[in-house]
C-alpha cells in the first residue's frame, strides 16, 4: 500500500513536471528570460530524475537476500545525493551566466508575458505540493520527500520571480526605465542565491547517509527506552544498541546478557520475537540481529587499542 502511494506520487510529479517543463521552455523562448528558463530546467531536471526514483522505489523495496544483505538500502541517498548535485550544478552554470550579463549590459525581456506565466504556474504548483504531501503521508520515503522538497524550490524560484516582476514593472512606472535590462539577470541571481542551501543541505545530508555516518544512528536512547519494560520482563542486562540507517531502513545491533544464564534456545527465541514486535511498534522499515552474551561490544575495539599503544 505504501509502495503504491509512493509510485502515485512520482507520477503526479512526473505529469506535472512534463507539464511545467514545457510550458516554461516556451515561454523563455517567447519573453527571453533566463530566470523563467531557470524554473523550466528546474522542472525538466526533476522530470527525468523521477523516471529514476520510480525504479529505485521497486530496488530499496526489494526483499533481503544472501549475497545482498543489506538489500539495495545505499540506493535511495546515492540518487538523493545525484538530485542536488544536479540541481547545484544547475544554479552555478544560471549564476555565471547571469552574472556575465550583467557584466555586458543585460538583456531585454517581456515582462508582461512573464508575469502571465508565473502566477499560473504558481496555482499548479500549490495543487501538486498538496498532493504529494497527501500520498506521502504515511509513508516513510525519503525518495518522496525529496520530490516535495524540490517542488518547493521550484515554487521559490517561482514566487521569487512574481516578486521581483512587481517591484520591476512598479520602478518601471515610476520613471526608471534604465533598469529594465537588468531586471531579469537580477531575479536569476537572486533566485540562485535564495535556492542554493537547499540542495546543499540536501546534499550533505546524503553524503552521510551513505557513508553511514548519519546522526541518524544515534538512537540507542530511544531503543532503551522502548526496551524497558522486556528487560524487566525477561531479565535483560548490561544491554546495548548500535544502528545504523540507510534510506528509509534502520538497521540495529541488539547485544544484551541475561540474569538467568540457564535460558534455553526457545526460550531465547521467544524473547528475540518480542524484541522484534516492540521495535515494530518504533520504526516501520527496520531489521534487528539480537546478540545475547556477555561480552561488551565495545571492548574488542578497546583490546585492539591497546595491544597498538602496547607494541
């Protein structure tokens, strides 16, 4: 069910993307306006990236195997982490561009038509933001997520432009026909500046997440928690949880020791199942190795430690 929500909303965004995209090229064409261009390529970008997402939601939701383990979990930051290098490398080549013309006198633009353009675009883009957040709800797809979060760039870009094409044609008839050359190279610049930290945080964020380096695994204080009541129940000691999260997985390392060393393999089956059913109810896509013994994990790490400081 969730799987299908996700699909559904890539597909909103692939028709309204496909749509926009379009729309916006023509309408650069027609008005010479690099920032209307801008919000197009935007749009195309996140166009063919959601063709991708659509085969990567099928991958990471592809069952465990043998030979892989982990299943395909790295997939979904690595194609996050190509989302916002694309788009990043997208606003530098708009804002080199726009500053050399600056730097050459600007370039003339329609600002009628480009006004037009923006606030019906601004409508669309209100209804495909309200319907993604709809099919998201519930889901745990960061693939999804970004998806969102790249369409509200797009309606940044967008709200940026409407903006800057008010005050503009407000100047304009007040006298200052001098800066119309330059109205359109500034609003790209601008709109560059606005949108960049967005994928750049995006970026950083999925950097770590595939390099498993994400302050995400630092969750053994929820899990304790969440524990408490079987460590009472079963006689669970000296217990301690390491994760590690990849995608939309969460990934735990169960050790703990037990009060009654006698416990048999069913009956330490029995508590590894109750284990399992009380994460389940804490994180909706995960898998547990749950390691009973006495030995800290911490240790064979300390040990190596030491014998490199004793050599």
């Amino acid at each position: 069910m969730k799987n299908s929500q996700e699909r559904t909303g890539i597909k909103i965004s692939i028709m309204g993307s496909a749509l926009l995209a379009f729309s916006a090229v023509v309408m650069a064409l027609i008005a010479k306006s690099q920032a209307v261009l801008l919000d197009g390529l935007y749009t195309f970008i996140t166009l063919l990236l959601a063709f991708v997402s659509l085969k990567v939601i099928d991958l990471v939701e592809a069952p465990e195997t043998r030979t892989r383990p982990f299943g395909y979990m790295a997939f979904e930051p690595f194609l996050n982490l190509i989302k916002s290098l694309v788009v990043l490398t997208l606003l530098c080549l708009f804002l080199i561009t726009n500053i050399q013309e600056l730097c050459t006198g600007g370039r003339q633009a329609s600002l009628d038509m480009m006004s037009l353009y923006i606030f019906v675009c601004l409508g669309i883009y209100a209804v495909i933001i309200l319907l993604l957040k709809k099919y998201k709800k519930g889901t745990q797809s960061s693939i999804l997520e970004l998806e969102i979060t790249n369409w509200y760039i797009d309606a940044l870009i967008t709200t940026g432009i409407a903006v800057a094409l008010v005050t503009a044609m407000l100047l304009l008839r007040l006298g200052y026909s001098g800066i119309r050359p330059y109205v359109d190279p500034v609003i790209t610049i601008v709109l560059v500046a606005v949108s960049v930290p967005v994928p750049l945080k995006t970026l950083l964020v999925e950097f770590k997440r595939l390099l498993l380096v994400s302050a995400e695994n630092s969750i053994e204080s929820d899990v304790q928690q969440h524990l408490a009541g079987l460590r009472e129940q079963y006689g669970l000691i000296n217990t301690s949880v390491w994760g590690l999260k990849s995608g939309r997985t969460q990934y735990l390392f169960v050790y703990t020791a037990l009060k009654d060393e006698r416990t048999t393999i069913t009956q330490l089956d029995k508590i590894r199942a109750a284990i399992f059913r009380e994460l389940a109810t804490l994180y909706p896509k995960f898998w547990a190795d749950i390691m009973f013994t006495n030995i800290n994990p911490d240790e064979p790490f300390l040990l190596t430690q030491q014998s490199s400081h004793d050599a």
